[in-house]
C-alpha cells in the first residue's frame, strides 16, 4: 500500500475492491452533481504562491482543535455507511486516525455503533448527530455519546430532507443491497469483499437498531430513518441541543453568514462550512467560496473549519490560507478504507501530511496555524 503516492492512487484501488452500488454512494452528489464537482475545482483555481530563501528548515502541522491538540489541520469527516466500503470499517478508521493523531468523526449512519467505535480506538472520537423527528432517539444518542466518551458532538443541519441522489437510486442503495440481477453480479466480482462483510460483527445501523422497537428488521429500519429527516428543525432545537450537551458543540453544514452568526449565538463552538459534499442542494456554492463570507461573519467567536472537495495536502494548504482552523475529509481517507483498510486509512492520512508539509515549505510557511492569505497568488 506505501506504494500508493497520491490519493487518486487510493481511489483507483477502491473503485477495484468494492461493489458499485457503494463505491458510487460515496462518490455522487445530488441532482446534476455541480455542487460536487464545484468544490474540488474551486480549490484548484487557487494558484499558490511559491516563496525562495525562506528559512522552512522547522515546520509545525500541529494545530488545536476545539481545545485539543492535532497533529494536523484535518479531521475525518463522518460518512455514512462507512463499514459498507469495508467491512468493520468505522472502528478500522477510527484506529488509523488516532495513532495519526487526528479527530475521526463517527455518523449517525454508521454500521458500527459508537460503543464499538469509542473502545476500539485509543483516542477519543467526535459523535456527529442528525435531530431526527424523534427526540427521544436523538437525546438518547446524545446519552450514548457522552457515555462513549466523544469529545465533541457535531450537529448537522443541512439534511432538512433529502437530496436527490440519482446515483444511488438507480443502483438500488440500500441497507441490506436490493438483490437484482446486476447488484448480484457486481458482488460476485467482489468476492474480497463479500467474504469480509460476512465476518463482520456489524452489518446494520449499528446507533439505531436498540432505540426501535424489538422485531425491527432491517428493512423497516430503512423506512424509519427516511421518515425522520426534519424539515421543521429551527434554531430552538439547537438550543434544546446545546443544553443536552456539556462538551464542545461543532455546527456542520453551514455556507451563509447569518446562519453563522445564528449557529455561535446558539453557543456553537466551531462550524463546518459545508454543502454536504456536494449531496444535498446541487447549485449551492463551493466551501471554498462560502468560507470567506463565513469567516466575516463569525469573526473570532468561534473556530471555523470546512469540508467539501479536500483531495490533497495543497488543497488543504488552500483551506488554511482562507483562514479555516482545519479542513475535513471524507471521501479521501475512505478511499484508502475501501482499498486497505487500516493501512489504507493511515496511508491516506500520511499522504495529506507530507503534501502539506512539503506545500509548506515550498511557499515559505512555517507553522499551520498561521498561515494567511499570502500562501495564495
């Protein structure tokens, strides 16, 4: 796997090892996918200043996050269905991002449930939670996050109802697979992958199976969750859910500046500026457009970080010269997941790491956390 030199390496090897069916709900965006290919381009529009006869001989990647030290500007942002691209693969994540020394942030719509993630990784782990129509579902996670342990909560908003993700209706998504001719064939090509999944100790939503009642099955778990995205959320329910949670409260999802302002009034400790990876509103902006008028916004009332088209160190470079804390992650590392599994996850990480650090020096900066505007042309 150390042969792997760049994260498009990653991701070729993923698009081998697993079915279509997931490979592809990682990889969609919503409607026409505008919003998804923004984001990455947005990036690399960016030209990066290179700096000469700059002493770069020590560089510093450690960066704080939300008060606890990182050992670089990056998060692993949640995913969904992660242990579908490899089997276990929310504990196996967690374990790399920790012995990286980076926050792993575990979804809502995970396969492995927080009690098995939390222990099986020697760092504490961030609980990312969606206010479903059930609140008594939503203050009970927020119970099993603080019992895990998770260091922070983060509260994602910009799923109001679901985007249209033509993708994933077309391949038959779901959670077990809808068995047609072609999914058959396609799991059979990936026998690897297939033989995993048998082993695996979680193979359904693993936070939401012990909150319904008992005889749910799979799939009518399936039907509940579509029924529980909220479309009559406010900013009331975010203060009901900063008074459920002591720790520190990350807001995700938010690309306009008087969201913002609301999201830090509400006691937010930090935000993601996000468009859900390009998932839910195709023609919103790119994160790398947003940021900006976020940051003006929100001032230094609280940390400001931002997901959505990070692919390389240079990417993430670009996140920090706009003035983000740090940047999430998502789709890169779960490349590595679905190509190695722990090792591909660490091998992920340690690819972001060098690019940045190398992007670092080549444009004269010395220290993550104070790098400004003039890394970019």
């Amino acid at each position: 796997m150390n042969t792997a030199l760049c994260i498009d390496d990653l991701r070729r090897l993923a698009h081998r090892r697993v079915p279509r069916m997931f490979i592809d709900y990682l990889e969609s965006g919503s409607w026409s996918e505008s919003t998804l290919r923004a984001n990455g381009a947005a990036w690399a529009a960016m030209p990066l200043r290179q700096r000469v006869a700059v002493d770069v001989s020590q560089r510093n990647l450690a960066t704080p996050l939300v008060g606890h030290e990182a050992s670089l500007p990056l998060l692993m942002a949640p995913l969904g269905l992660l242990g579908m691209q490899r089997a276990d693969g929310e504990v196996l994540a967690a374990r790399a991002c920790a012995a990286a020394g980076i926050p792993f942030v575990l979804s809502t719509m995970s396969i492995c449930p927080i009690e098995s993630v939390a222990a099986a990784s020697p760092a504490p782990i961030w609980f990312q939670l969606y206010l479903m129509r059930d609140r008594g579902v939503v203050g009970a996670l927020i119970d099993r996050a603080r019992a895990a342990g998770c260091r922070a909560l983060v509260l994602t908003l910009d799923l109001q109802v679901l985007g249209k993700r033509h993708r994933d209706t077309r391949n038959g998504l779901s959670t077990p697979p809808r068995l047609t001719p072609r999914t058959l064939l396609d799991l059979a090509l990936h026998p690897a992958w297939c033989a995993r999944l048998l082993r695996a100790r979680h193979r359904g939503f693993g936070n939401l199976t012990g909150l319904l009642p008992a005889g749910t099955d799979t799939r009518s778990l399936v039907s509940w969750i579509e029924t529980q995205f909220d479309p009559a959320v406010t900013w009331r329910d975010v203060e009901w859910v900063r008074a459920q949670w002591d720790g520190p409260l990350v807001i995700k999802g938010v690309l306009d500046p008087e969201d913002a302002r609301h999201a830090v009034e509400r006691g937010a400790d930090a935000l993601v500026v996000s468009n859900h990876g390009g998932r839910q509103l195709d023609g919103a902006p790119a994160s790398a457009h947003a940021l900006p008028r976020v940051l003006d916004a929100v001032g230094e009332r609280a940390e400001v970080h931002v997901d959505g088209g990070i692919g390389s160190g240079q990417d993430l470079l670009r996140a920090l010269a706009l003035g983000a804390r740090a940047a999430w992650s998502g789709r890169a590392l779960a490349y590595g997941l679905a190509a190695d599994g722990e090792r591909g996850v660490a091998r992920a990480i340690a690819i972001l790491r060098e690019e940045l650090d190398r992007s670092m020096a080549l444009t004269g900066q010395t220290d993550a956390t104070r790098i400004g505007r003039d890394a970019l042309v």
